[in-house]
C-alpha cells in the first residue's frame, strides 16, 4: 500500500543546532537510497536522523523504510518508540499496522488501528490499511463499508477499488468484483496491473460476460508480451497457467512473478548440508496445513514417506481451523513448525537453522505465496 510520507518540518537554518543539521542530512541521505529502493540502507540513516532529532517525520520515514527492507520486527519497536514521543501522530498507528500486516498478524493490525485516539480524524491511508486488515481476516462486509469511507475521501484512487473488488469477489459477488477491477484499471492502476487483469479475465469468465472476456484476454496477453524481460512486475502466474495454453508464455510470465517476489531479499550464498551421513531433511512449507485441497491431496503421501531415509518437516504459514486433517496433517511429520508470524527473512532464518536439505514450496503463485522466503535459498 502507496503511503504519502511527511517531510520534516524545514530544514534547519544556519546556526541551528548540530544535533538538527546531522538528523536533515541524515534524512536527505535516506531519501536518496529510498529513490534507488535501497531500504535496508534508507532506513539505516533514517534511524540515524531520529537519534538526532525529535521530528516525527524521520521515525516514520524509518518505520516505512525497514518494512519495506522486509524487516517488520524492527518497524514495530520504531513504532513503539514513535507512539511514546508522538501519540497523537496518526500516520505511526496506519505504518505500525502496515508492519503487522507483512507478518501475517491481521488481528494485531486491527487491534493497532482502532486504538488510535478518537479525536485525531482518519485519512484516506488509515481506513484503506484498516479496510485491508479486516479483509485479510475474512471481514469482507465490515471492509466493503470501510473501503466505501476510503473512497469517499479519495474516489480516484484505483488501488482502493481493486481492493474492494477483491472483498466483492471473496464473498462470492464476481459480477460487482469485476466492476471493482475494471474501474481500477480504467482510472490508471499500476503496481499489479497484470495481476488484476488476469483476475479480472477470470471473474469476467466465471460471470459468463464472453464479449468482455474476450478483449481482456486480448488486453492482457499483449500487456504481457511488452514487458521487457527482468521486470519486476506482479502478474498472475496462477491465472495465466489456467487461462493460456502456451508454455513460453507461461514460463515468462511465472519470471516476472517470481522477480517481483524476490525484489526485497537479496539471496543467501548457496549451501551444502555438512551432514555427509544421516537422513536427507526435506521441508515443505504451506499456508494451507488446514482443511484445504493442498492437504486433503496429500497427507496420505505424507504418511507414507519411508521414514528411514527421509527425515520430514512441515513449516505453516497458515491458520489452524481446529479440523480433524489439521491434526492429522501435524502428526503426518516428526517435525511441525508453525511459522506464522514470521517475516519470511525469519522464517527462512529458521529453515536454515534446521539444516534443511530440500524445501519444497507448495504455494507456488497464488494467494500467500512463500516465494520471497524461497528467494533467500534457505536450503
């Protein structure tokens, strides 16, 4: 989600104090990485800025640099500290649940979101961020009303109607989705712009809308085929494997994808297990260890594993819904580890501190993918 940063309130005259002058400058050199998308360094300096300064324009500008450097934990003890010197700054609380969010921690988010003080008027940023938190905890009516206020802030934002689309679709109104998507595209969406025309060739599909369908299905393949390779672009790698009968394609699109996932982590150097003797380590990882197709599928392939050859470990980033196959799932394995609420810098820390031999992701490019935490090479 786009965020509109404050700058610091001016720049320190001449003769202002050094303490100032280093906290600006430490900002301006922020500002800098952050325009070359070098979080990690942008919000190294922007710490140095609040070290400087008390300008709650450089603790946010922290904050929303080390989430994006894919480091939530650290941007929520940065909003912590933010809350302490500044309680009424309400930007804190919407980029505090923006961290949370990136942790999979939707309740938490929420939870941040209404806490903060009723007297400070909500912005367009704050009920968007509380409208997405309520959506990924499958409150979709709640969101729709919140995404609803969003809009009558800012009705051009393309972003927000997508989004509501998304709560349409989920509730099972794909006609009224569909209108969603399309109004955003039509208004100039373009951080997932490929993404949401696949989904909206889908739902134009599923609605038995065939002339629309049509010149979607047009609109996107020749979107696809202009992208120049290497891209970092969100497209639909799923949609386009059910949609599109041709493998090149396919493969080019599953590239973009994966590019766009791994933007924010940098691999990890290759590894060999130093175990020379022993059981192999295979790990799988899912958000779907729950009753879901993923396990309903496979669990008896699980169970079957020849256990005097393979040492098997399950990693979920999912919920558990209490379901007889969840327990049966957890038992399939010696080893099961919940990962949820990792960022997946975290969670494949955790897959490396385990020695893994094979990970096998069982996302791939849908919904909750893992292919950032893939991207480090874990194992």
């Amino acid at each position: 989600m786009a965020i509109d940063l404050p700058t610091p309130s001016h720049p320190p005259p001449k003769g202002a104090p050094a303490g100032q002058l280093r906290a600006y400058q430490q900002w301006k050199t922020g500002q800098s990485f952050a325009q070359k998308e070098r979080w990690a360094d942008a919000a190294e300096a922007f710490i140095h800025a609040c070290h400087w300064s008390q300008d709650g324009a450089y603790g946010v500008a922290a904050i929303h640099a080390l989430i994006k450097a894919g480091q939530p934990e650290l941007a929520l003890e940065m909003a912590r500290q933010s809350h302490l010197a500044h309680p009424d700054f309400l930007l804190t609380y919407t980029l505090e649940a923006h961290a949370w969010l990136s942790l999979g921690r939707h309740s938490e988010a929420i939870n941040t979101l209404v806490s903060a003080p009723s007297h400070i008027p909500k912005d367009h940023d704050f009920l968007v961020s509380l409208a997405v938190a309520l959506q990924q905890e499958s409150r979709h009516h709640e969101a729709i009303k919140v995404f609803m206020q969003a809009l009558r802030m800012k009705l051009d934002q393309p972003v927000t109607h997508y989004r509501m689309g998304m709560s349409f679709k989920d509730l099972g109104l794909k006609a009224e989705a569909a209108e969603c998507i399309r109004t955003a595209l039509s208004l100039g969406l373009e951080d997932g712009e490929m993404f949401a025309r696949a989904q909206l060739l889908i739902l134009e599909r599923d609605t038995l809308q065939w002339t629309r369908a049509k010149q979607s299905m047009f609109e996107l393949r020749d979107a696809v085929g202009k992208l120049p390779d290497g891209a970092l672009v969100q497209t639909g790698a799923f949609q386009h494997a059910v949609l599109i009968n041709d493998p090149l394609e396919q493969l080019k699109v599953a590239r973009h994808f994966a590019a766009h996932a791994a933007r924010d982590l940098p691999a990890w150097p290759k590894v060999r297990s130093p175990r020379q003797e022993g059981r192999v380590r295979v790990g799988y990882v899912s958000a779907d260890f729950c009753n879901h197709a993923t396990s309903q599928l496979m669990v008896e392939m699980l169970e079957h594993h020849d256990r005097s050859r393979f040492e098997i470990f399950l990693f979920s980033n999912g919920p558990d819904d209490g379901s007889d196959l969840r327990r049966r799932v957890e038992c399939s394995s010696e080893h099961f580890h919940d990962v949820r609420g990792l960022s997946f810098y975290r969670m494949a820390e955790h897959v490396r501190d385990l020695d893994i031999d094979i990970l096998i992701d069982l996302k791939g490019g849908t919904h909750d993918t893992l292919l950032p935490a893939f991207s480090l090479r874990p194992a």
